[in-house]
C-alpha cells in the first residue's frame, strides 16, 4: 500500500482517497463463452453508467460535497487514468484489447526482496519484458501482480469483474447484485436492456 500511495500521490490527492474514503459493490460475472465474451463485455460497459447512476451513493468526500453523486467512482476514475478508466472502445476481441492494455500500462510497484516496491517511473510492463528497465526480468508471478494493480469499471480476470458501482447501505448490497445477474441471465434481456 505503501508502493501505491506513493505512485498515486505523484498523480494526485485521489489515490490516497480511493483507497481510504471509498467503498464499492464488487460484483463478479461469468465471462461467457466464445463470441458470448464480446457481448457480455460490452453490454457491462454499454450498461455501467445507467447502473452507476441507479445506484450512486456517494455525494460526499471527506465531509463534503463533491458535485457528483458517485464521488467514489469519481475518485477512481481521476487516481491514475491509465490503470482506472474504461478502456476507449469496447468494440473487437475483449481478450487482445486487454493483454495490450496489459502491456502498456506502466508499472505500479514492482515486488522486491529488499522492501523497495517502488517502480522505475514512466516502465510499462512491455519495457520491462524487453529489458527497459534496471530490474531482473519479470515473472509470471510479477505479471500476475501487475494485473492486480489494475483497476477499470469492468477487469477480466478469468471472469468479469465489475468494480463501478458504490457500495450500499446494509444489505441492500444484494441489490446491485441482482440486478446485474437479471440483465446478463439472458441474453434477450441484455440487448434490449441496451
């Protein structure tokens, strides 16, 4: 955590509260399958601000009011662009958008033996795969790692997780979730919900 605030207090205040201020419904979803992917993928995305807006919950930060109704996602989305915006278009092969996106984002923090987790400023990962940076080469747990330090509205990771919608009061938690199982339960409902 230390590595991460200290690689979003050079963007600016939003890291510190996003991480510290902030509380959101995760909800995980079945990938789908073959061109099914595509579909779900863009439907999450199509479907995310209409969502975001029914279940905003979140005008004040740190004691005011910020001008948005989701002052979380708001947070979010200014911490650190690259690792936490929606991807700029949805279209096309979901899997290849996203190993790219992988690879050209640049490193958080970087897990070493020694303590320092901090990353040489400005190294993506595919510069650290082609030797750009003064580290040892990266593994397949650092790639991992890597991955998790990425944080968009909607992240694959073996399923779609989705990360935009602000968390609710007691269970009402159990809301959100429903809603999003009753739009993707079939995929009728998912394209006229779009």
């Amino acid at each position: 955590y230390r590595a991460m605030e200290h690689r979003f207090d050079r963007v600016g205040p939003w890291g510190r509260s996003g991480m510290c201020s902030t509380a959101a419904v995760q909800v995980c979803v079945d990938a789908g399958e073959g061109t099914g992917v595509a579909s779900r993928w863009e439907a999450l995305h199509a479907l995310g601000p209409a969502l975001v807006g029914a279940f905003a919950n979140s005008p004040v930060l740190h004691g005011r009011r910020t001008g948005w109704k989701s002052s979380r996602l708001a947070a979010w989305l200014a911490l650190d662009p690259q690792r936490t915006a929606p991807p700029r278009s949805v279209r096309g092969d979901p899997a290849a958008a996203w190993a790219r996106r992988v690879l050209d984002t640049e490193l958080l923090c970087v897990r070493r033996a020694d303590g320092r987790w901090d990353a040489p400023p400005g190294v993506t990962f595919a510069a650290w795969i082609g030797g750009h940076a003064e580290l040892p080469p990266p593994t397949k747990a650092d790639l991992e790692y890597h991955i998790s330090t990425l944080f968009p509205p909607v992240r694959p990771h073996g399923h779609l997780e989705i990360r935009y919608l602000d968390a609710q009061p007691g269970r009402r938690w159990a809301l959100p979730t429903a809603v999003l199982a009753a739009l993707l339960a079939d995929p009728a409902v998912t394209d006229r919900a779009r």
